[in-house]
C-alpha cells in the first residue's frame, strides 16, 4: 500500500496538470467530452457489477478458485461489455448527439471497459498477494497516457492537440495495461478455457448485486451534474468546461481521501469480526482524514481566485509571478478565472463530507449493511437530481456546484447518524471542541495570510496546519491505528 500511495504521489499529479493543459488547449469543446466521459462513468457498473469485490473477497481466501471463477466472470464480463457499448450508443441517440459526439463516446466507453477489465486483473493480482504488480499496474495506464500526451504537445504545430486525439491516448493506453496485466495473469495463475456455469453465475451476481446497486447510485449523483448542465443550458458546453476545472481538482484531492478508506475497510471488518471496539479507530481516523481535508479546502477556498488563475489563467508575455504575488494584470481571461473561482468555491468544500462518507460509509460497509447505504445513495440522488433542475437553469455550473454541495452534506450527515446508532458510538466533546480548534486555527489565519508575500505565505500556512494538527489529532490514536495497519498487512 505504501508502494501504491507513493506512486499515486508522483504519476497522478503530472497527469492531472497534462489533463489541465489539454483544457486550456481545446477550450469549450472539453465541457462536451466531461459531459460525455460522466456519462460513461454512471453506466460504468454495467462492466462489473460489483464481481471485482466480490472476486477479491473469494480468491484472498482460497487461490485454488481462481481458474473457476476467472473462466465463468470472464464470460460474463465480456458480455457486458458490449451491452455496456450498447446501451451507451443507445443514450447518445436519445440524447441527440450528433455522429462525430457519438463516436467520441464510442471511444470514451472503450476506454471504460478496458479500465474495467484492468481493475479485475488488479482484483485477482491483489488476491494472489501480487501487491508490488498491483503497484506497477495502478500507474502504468496513467505512465502511458502521459507520454501521449506529451507527444501530442510536441507535434503542437502539427495540430494534434485536440479533444479526439486527447480521447485517443486514453483507450490506447488503458487498452495496453489491460492486455499486458491479462498477460501477466496467465503467467501467474494459468487459468482454464473461459466457459459459464449458470448456477455459478446466477449466485455470482446475486451476492455481487448490493455493491453494485451503491456504486451505481453514487456514480450517478456525482456525475450527473455534468450532463446536466451541458444539456440544460444553451452554453452548456462553456458551462460543462468551468464546472470541469473545479472537479478536476476535487477528484483529485478524492483521490488521496479513498486511499484512506481502502486502509480503513479491512481494520473495521477485523475489528467487527472479533466484536472488538471501534470507537477508538473511527475517532482517530475520522478526525485525521476531515482535519487535513477541511484545512487544505479553507486555505483553497480562500485563495479560489489564485488557484484557478494559476491553473486556468491565460498569461500575456508578462512574468505570471511579480514581487511573489500573482500578476493578475497580466491575466487574458480575468473574467473566466473569477466565475469559475466563485465555483470552484463551493465544490472544494464538497471533499470534506465526501471524506466523512469515507469514514463512516466505510464502516458501514465494512459491517455488510448495504441496505442502508442504498437507501441513503438514492435519497441523495433524487436530492441532486431536483436541486439541479431547480438551480442549474438559474445559476448554471454555480447552481450544480451547490445542489453538489447539498447533497454531499446530506450524505455524510446520514451516514454519521446512523453509524452512531447503530455500532453505539460515543461523542467525545472534548476531541471534537479539539477538532473544531484546530480547523479555527486554519479559519483565522486567513485574516492575515493574504497581506504575507508568497514567499513567507508557504511556511506560515504549513506551520499553522501543523499546530492545528497536533490540536485536532489524538496522536496516541494514530500510533494504535498505524499498528492496526501493520498487523492486518502482515
């Protein structure tokens, strides 16, 4: 896990500033491809059902089922897919995409399904302890696709800087890891013909269906806001590309936030297994996790207009830094930069409920209660659906990013309730007055920090998030849960 995490460090980053400079490149055309990539992400779970997990869960236990299980799930996934394809052609013809937007999103569903397949073969590595070829294959897909992309920057003059072959490097390069990991799964585990039992499949996705059904809710409710704003709205495809900027960088702070929720999941289903206590774990854990994201989404709130200049900004020859300030009397698209920071304001909050559905639905989960959380992913996403309709025709991305806002608090708010309710949990008032002044701390330092030059900015601010750290975190707590790490990974 510590190999996967450092990877992550250092290939998701570079990905995400090439996936920044593509936008810029092809402007308004990239709202249509966010709008289209969403839409393929909510129709994802068609591709796996939830088998992934439930394949995972199997295989740990016994490495003897891997060739009966591979032969029957890689017959049903196959199958899948191309209803996956299918039914995706079908929403590009209700949708009244044109050919060229249907092909695009031909390809963009190529890519998920190779994703897809490529997340199953990491599924069955993991099970077989491969935890080093599991490294190596969460990145190499991203590792390809940034060299494409950079050689499509190169070849800049050439014009091959656009949304298609952007689409392009993507399937290729989820395509190549997907067919080298297939590969080197053969190699390890020598499975049999591909063939189906039907009882076997029928009870595969019986057991499978409940973790479906909650990824299939959540992908739409997170997902939906882009399709619905490239739709409703005249300038939809404008709109779509400005709400895209801000999730980009939400998802990629989400990114990190679910790291920690797969540390969580086994030491909660230890711990439920035994009927040992979890107070301590999900106390240390969740104020951790909430702590660092409420901080960092403060401080990214507060200097949203700096943030997205930087990212997004399009600089005249002038130097973009003067006297370690932002030189924003050199910024082309000022007027851009300040809508799309107005919401990116809103959507930066969203990581901190969506950290709490880390913690909390994690546990929940970790205790098979699945009921429950499909109950609470559907009433967020009826909860999204109608505050977008309300919002979006009126304030457009600003209205999505809101009605995101809502229902992500909603979420979260349930999810904390009913964990309380249910495994008995304590509210300690002094770790949480704690809590509350460590991120007070972060609060006020805002007054301040803006009159500081950036030079001096950067160790204050990390100096004030430590002092807010040592305030908010039980570090006696972190210790235990580090070990609790430790010993389910041994």
């Amino acid at each position: 896990m510590i190999i996967l995490f450092t990877l992550n460090i250092i290939v998701k980053p570079v990905w995400l500033l090439l996936d920044m400079q593509v936008q810029k490149e092809v402007g308004s055309t990239y709202g249509l491809y966010f709008a289209l990539l969403n839409s393929t992400v909510i129709l994802n779970i068609l591709l796996d059902l939830g088998m992934s997990n439930y394949n995972n869960r199997k295989i740990s236990v016994n490495n003897n089922r891997f060739s009966k299980y591979f032969q029957n799930i890689s017959i049903i996934r196959f199958g899948l897919a191309i209803l996956y394809l299918l039914v995706l052609q079908l929403w590009g013809i209700v949708a009244q995409y044109t050919m060229h937007d249907q092909m695009m999103l031909f390809f963009l569903g190529l890519s998920q399904v190779f994703l897809s397949s490529l997340l199953y073969v990491r599924s069955n590595l993991t099970a077989f302890g491969k935890y080093k070829l599991d490294s190596l294959f969460s990145v190499l897909d991203r590792a390809l696709m940034i060299a494409g992309v950079l050689y499509l920057f190169s070849q800049r003059d050439s014009g091959l800087v656009n949304i298609e072959n952007f689409i392009y490097v993507q399937t290729i390069g989820y395509g190549f890891s997907f067919i080298a990991g297939l590969i080197t799964l053969f190699i390890i585990g020598q499975p049999g013909i591909p063939k189906i039992n039907k009882r076997f499949a029928r009870v595969l996705l019986r057991k499978s269906a409940p973790y479906a059904l909650i990824v299939l809710l959540m992908a739409a409710y997170h997902s939906s806001d882009a399709i619905m704003i490239e739709r409703m709205l005249s300038n939809g495809k404008v709109e779509a590309s400005i709400y895209a900027q801000s999730m980009r960088i939400l998802l990629a702070l989400n990114n990190y936030a679910y790291l920690f929720a797969v540390l969580l999941l086994p030491m909660f289903s230890k711990l439920l297994a035994k009927k040992e206590k979890i107070q301590g774990l999900i106390a240390t854990s969740s104020s951790l996790l909430i702590y660092g994201v409420s901080s960092v989404a403060i401080l990214m709130a507060f200097f949203a207009d700096d943030v997205i200049a930087l990212c997004y900004g399009k600089f005249n020859d002038e130097s973009i830094f003067v006297d370690w300030r932002l030189n924003v009397e050199a910024l082309q698209n000022m007027g851009d930069v300040l809508f799309s920071a107005d919401v990116f304001k809103l959507i930066i909050y969203g990581i901190i409920p969506m950290s709490i559905n880390y913690c909390f639905g994690t546990l929940i989960t970790a205790s098979g209660n699945m009921k429950l959380l499909n109950k609470i992913a559907f009433a967020s996403l009826l909860l999204n659906i109608v505050l977008n309709f309300a919002l979006i025709p009126k304030y457009g991305a600003w209205g999505a990013a809101l009605a995101s806002l809502i229902t992500q608090s909603f979420s979260g708010a349930f999810q904390v309730v009913f964990a309380i309710k249910l495994f008995k949990l304590k509210v300690n008032l002094i770790g949480v007055a704690r809590f509350f002044l460590g991120v007070a701390i972060i609060l006020l330092s805002t007054i301040f920090l803006d009159e500081i030059n950036l030079s001096s900015r950067l160790p204050v601010m990390f100096g004030l998030l430590l002092i807010g750290l040592l305030l908010a975190v039980n570090f006696r707590g972190v210790l235990n849960m580090a070990k609790g790490f430790r010993n389910n990974h041994n």
